[in-house]
C-alpha cells in the first residue's frame, strides 16, 4: 500500500514538476553525521520546505538518469511558496539531505550544472565513529555481510578498488560496496570537501561539527540560518534521530590505529570548520 502511494505521488509530482520549487540548499553529508537530526530541525522552520516525500531524494546520486521533472516533482509547489513569502514577507527555500552526495564522484558536477547558486551543508564527526556506526547500519539493513568491523575495514581497499573509474564509466549503475562499504573512504572528508569547492566556491559551503550540534544546537542553528539568510521565528526542538548502538565497544588498538590513519585529514578540516574537529582537541 505504502509503495503504491509513493508511486501515485511520483507520478503527480512528476506532471506537476513544471509548478514546482527547486531547492536552494543540500544536505550534501556525511553519512551517519547527524544529518536526520539536522534536517528535521530545519524542517520545522516555516520557510524551510522538505519534499514533498522523503528527506533524502538522491537524484544526483543514484538516479540522475530519472531526468529533471522527475527530481523537481519531489518538492513543493510554487503557488504554497508564494504563499509563505507573502505571509512572512522572506522567500521560502526548498532543501533536501542525501548524505551519499558527498562521496559520489558525479554529483557534485551534476549538482553544480542543474542547481545554480545552490548552498551546500555538510556535517562531519569523529571518523572513527563514523565508521563504526556506519558498519552497524549497513549490517542492520542487510547491506553488508561481514559482521566482524575490523575485517569488514580490511576488505574496503579490494570492494572499492577502481569504483570511481567505474562510475565515471557507467553513471547510471550503482556501485553497491561504494555506496554502502567505504567506512573509511567517507571519513576522508577533506578529500571530498576539495572536491566540492572549486564547483561551488567557500562561500556556498557551510561545513557543521556534528558534536557541536548536538551539544549546543541552538548556536549551530542560528549559524545555519545566517548562512542561508532566512529569518529567525523561534527554535526547533532538537532531537536525535536515527542514531544506532554499537554491538560492542572497539578494541583500544584498532581505535588508535584508526585515528591515526585520519589524523592528516582531520588536520585539514580546521580550514572548514575555523576551528580545530572536536575529537582532535
């Protein structure tokens, strides 16, 4: 039944695309960063539109070959925008989160030449955490095989040996293990974040320590809203989402090894955060 509805709201959406916003800002990343959490926060700020089905619609991701209408048919329509920029006299900003956006090696490309002056957020936390409640989510969903995180880490250079060849090559097939095993590959931030800047330039970018939101939210909303230059109507309320648990604690060893294996990258975020990463201080 659920499937059925979503398919009928596609296909409206999709006739109607041509009477719909696009978004002006992303959720570009990082997978298990807090972006939920982040989303629906900003979700409940009136001039802040989600689409229409889901938080995450990952068109430049994994199906680009859907076409624009396809994409747009996934937002609001313009007449309820309208509406809201007449009642609060600000222009409402359509947004979405993909968290695989970051680490795709198109879609930033795509992203820059379909959504002009679009804004981009990124969340980032401690890599090694990342990784750890990354493996735990794929294992949880049926992603992924190995349930041993040291091995499964082991593995990662051989299942995404030539993924990106291969997706440059084929941009319409999904790579199953770079979108679901790169535990480590995706906490290399820094590298993605280069990636990203030429296309759209520092002052587009906001990049968010995922600890700081969840310790002092307040402040990283306000910075949120400043830098999309919407107007302050009150706090959300703030909540945790989609967190998962560990099965068990990891080994001191493997944790250090795992920090030093980041800490060249982690180095290089103090230039996007203005501030050295929080698990590094």
């Amino acid at each position: 039944m659920k499937q059925s509805v979503l398919a009928v709201s596609r296909t409206t959406g999709r006739l109607t695309s041509g009477a719909r916003v696009l978004p002006s800002f992303l959720i570009v990343g990082a997978q298990r960063c807090g972006t939920t959490s982040l989303y629906r926060a900003l979700a409940q700020h009136p001039l802040l539109l989600k689409p229409v089905l889901h938080k995450g619609v990952h068109y430049f991701d994994v199906a680009y070959s859907r076409g624009r209408s396809w994409y747009q048919g996934h937002f609001p329509l313009r007449v309820g925008a309208a509406l809201l920029s007449g009642r609060y006299g600000c222009r409402p900003l359509a947004f979405e989160s993909s968290p695989y956006y970051l680490f795709h090696p198109l879609a930033g490309e795509r992203i820059a030449a379909d959504l002009p002056g679009v804004k981009l957020i990124v969340l980032v936390r401690d890599p090694v955490e990342r990784a750890c409640s990354a493996h735990a989510h794929e294992l949880a969903r049926g992603y992924e095989t190995e349930s041993h995180f040291e091995y499964a880490v082991e593995l990662e250079v051989q299942r995404l040996a030539g993924a990106e060849e291969f997706l440059r090559a084929h941009p319409d097939i999904v790579h199953h293990s770079h979108r679901h095993h790169a535990y480590l590959a995706r906490g290399r931030y820094a590298e993605q974040l280069d990636r990203l800047e030429p296309l759209f330039g520092l002052d587009r970018m906001l990049v968010l320590d995922s600890h700081r939101f969840f310790t002092e939210p307040e402040l990283v909303y306000d910075r949120v809203l400043e830098f999309l230059g919407v107007p302050h109507l009150g706090y959300p309320i703030f909540e945790r989402h989609n967190g998962r648990p560990l099965p068990k604690p990891l080994p001191e060893s493997v944790r250090q090894a795992l920090g030093d294996h980041f800490e060249v990258y982690d180095t290089q975020l103090t230039r996007w955060l203005e501030e050295d990463p929080s698990w590094r201080r």
